[in-house]
C-alpha cells in the first residue's frame, strides 16, 4: 500500500454486524483514472452475495452519491484499491436480524503500488484442512479470520498459503484462486468453501483459454505441469514452488504463460468500469 487513504459512508457503529459477526460482504477492486479493473463482475458479486446472505442493499440514490465520490476521488490517483464493506443492519438481538432492513455500505480508496504483477510466486500448503461444505462458501464475506491466521504462519520467502478441504482436495489460496496445468489440461479446482473470484470467472468464460473446472487431489500435486494463482488486483502469477508437507516441489514456467500475461494485460486496459456506470447499468 502507499498514499493516503479516503473513507466513504457512515461512521463505524460498535453494533455493527459485519465489525461483530463477520455478518457482511466485500469486494476490492483495482482502480485507474479510468475506473474499476472487472468492476461490473464485483458489484455483480456482491448483488449475488446480499441476495443469497438476506442483506439488503441500501437505495440506490446514495449509492449513486457514494460512487460518484469514490469515482471521482480514484480518477486523482494512478492506481488505487477500492473496497466496497456491505454490513448486515445492527440490532441488540446478538445473532438475530431485524428483518426487512437495509445493510450499511462502506467504501475506502486507498493508493496501491504495483509491486507484485505478473511476479512469480512461491506457495505453502497449510496443514489444516477446510470444510468441504460451508453455509457461506462461494461468496466473499466479511469473516476472514481464517486466512489471517493462515497468513500470519508463512515462512520467509513464501508469496501465498494453499488451502484443501478435507477431502484432501485443494481449494484456493488464501487470497487468490489457483490454476493448474494438469495432465495437459488448463484447470481449476471446483469452489466449495472459498471464494468465486471475479478473475476466476472472466477466465472461465473466456472460450480460446479452454480453461475447466476440475478437482486437483494434494496427493496429485507433484504431477502438476505448470501452475499460477490470480486475483483481480494482481492479476496471474506463475507459481514456481510449492512446499507440501516436507516436500518441495519445483515447477517450471508454462509456455502457455506469455498468452495469459498478454490476456491479462489486455483486460487491465480495456474492462475498467466507473463505479457510477456500474451500478446505472446494473
């Protein structure tokens, strides 16, 4: 992170269910003067997210407001992330919700230094194992305690913890999704408790990657061809080095690299959405 950082919405209230429970959503976004890298697919996201987790959306006259700050205070910074904080509606009935009321949206804008794009990485297998079903799984909630403790245990020189269910299936990463050449097939694993990353999906939909969901075994690891992690802030990494159990396995760079580096710069270019047009369009 570098620069200052914005704040949008109202004050934090100590009754706020996302700062309580985790009861909320959130989207980070990559934004340039010229607006939100794959904005359209995070607040896409974050509609499906409301709707399946029963929070509903404040009107859309504020929002319109909000955006249109956020917007114009993104467009005075080379790079910037964006984070949008949906809360569901705080009451005093502890786990209960006032039903039929809105949740409260927050936002920051915060300048954003472009120091890892396209750098290979190196990853961790966590030894704990995920759940192979969660009530939550698929959407980007705001109970990310998990991940920070995850995090919090890499080792020196480790870019990104790996993360398997415990069907010994592997899942994501704690903040990208990952991506396999597999048997000479582009794949990635199916999500079940994790996150559906707004990445992730644009590369699915995209027909000439042929790119399939597939699940990949931890045991199957040391046959993996070529491999990558992707977010939509940092795009897609090679991955060079996986650390599995006390085994270290070494991977080399895909030629099929250079045309997803190339796709992947492409995209940052030209699927950048204001936030204001966004949400007109959506």
């Amino acid at each position: 992170m570098a620069g200052p950082r914005w704040e949008f919405g109202p004050p934090l209230d100590l009754s706020d269910r996302g700062f309580q429970y985790g009861d909320g959503l959130f989207e980070t976004i990559d934004f340039t003067p010229q607006g939100g890298w794959l904005a359209d697919r995070h607040w896409s996201r974050l509609r499906r997210g409301a709707t399946a987790l029963s929070i509903a959306l404040p009107a859309s006259q504020r929002l319109d407001v909000m955006f249109e700050a956020i917007d114009a205070r993104a467009r005075q910074l080379e790079r910037a992330l964006v984070k949008l904080y949906l809360s569901a509606a705080g009451d005093q009935r502890g786990y209960g919700r006032v039903p039929d009321k809105a949740g409260v949206l927050r936002a920051s804008v915060q300048g954003l230094a472009a120091d890892d794009i396209g750098a290979p990485a190196k990853l961790w297998l966590a030894p704990e194992r995920v759940a192979a079903t969660a009530l939550a799984g698929g959407h980007k909630h705001l109970n990310r305690l998990d991940q920070v403790l995850r995090s919090s245990r890499l080792d020196n020189g480790y870019d990104e913890v790996l993360v398997a269910t415990d069907a010994e299936v592997v899942e994501e990463g704690c903040r990208s999704n990952v991506f396999f050449q597999y048997e000479g097939q582009f794949c990635t694993p199916p999500i079940v408790a994790g996150v559906c990353g707004v990445l992730r999906e644009r590369l699915l939909q995209c027909d000439w990657m042929q790119l399939q969901e597939r699940p990949v075994a931890v045991s199957d690891l040391a046959k993996v061809e070529a491999a990558w992690i992707g977010n939509s802030v940092f795009g897609l990494r090679p991955v060079v080095q996986i650390q599995v159990h006390d085994q270290n396995l070494e991977l080399k760079l895909s030629p099929r690299n250079d045309a997803l580096q190339a796709f992947i710069s492409r995209s940052r270019s030209s699927e950048r959405t204001p936030l204001t047009q966004v949400l007109r369009h959506g």
